[in-house]
C-alpha cells in the first residue's frame, strides 16, 4: 500500500490523535487499577507482595472481562470489585515493616 494518498495522510492523523486521547486516559485507569499495590510498597507493607498479586490477578480478569457477553461480564466484574476492595483495605493496615532508627 502506497501511504502517499491524502486519505492514508488523514487516516495516520487520525490514529496520532486517537492516542494523545486515549493513552492518557488509560494510564489513570491503569493507576487506579494498581492503588492498593502502590499503597502497599509506599507504605512497606509486610505482605505487600500478596497484595501485588492479588492486584494484579483482579486486574487481569478485569480485562478479560470486557471481551466476554453482558451476563458474564457482570459476574465477573462483581468480584473483581470486591477484591480491589480488599486489596485496597488490606494495604492501608497497619502490618508494616518497623521504621529504621538511625
């Protein structure tokens, strides 16, 4: 395909533009997604790799979730909720590492 059409020039716009609105957007829904993880490693959480784990895990049926029908998509985005919830609580207690005296 010869990209040097006017319509091919639009079209390559057209995706630049789709990602300065898009990229950004999905980052903050990225970092939102990871709060109870980065909580967790600021706060030096004693059990901050179960809680990445458990982050993570809830973040990828998330994804998946929006491939799948209507009905399905509801069941499994439910827990998944909840268990951001509970990450999320579970990161902001107080099971942390002593802080170092010097």
């Amino acid at each position: 395909m010869k990209l040097g059409t006017r319509l091919d020039r639009l079209a390559l716009v057209g995706i630049g533009l789709a990602g300065l609105y898009y990229v950004p957007h999905l980052t903050g829904v990225l970092a939102a997604v990871l709060l109870p993880t980065f909580i967790a490693h600021y706060r030096k959480h004693r059990n901050r790799l179960a809680i990445t784990v458990l982050n993570l895990v809830m973040a990828a049926l998330t994804v998946l979730s929006f491939g799948t029908a209507a009905l399905l998509g509801v069941m499994v985005v439910f827990p998944v909720g909840i268990g951001w919830v509970i990450s999320l609580i579970w990161a902001c207690t107080a099971n942390v590492e002593p802080a170092e005296i010097s």
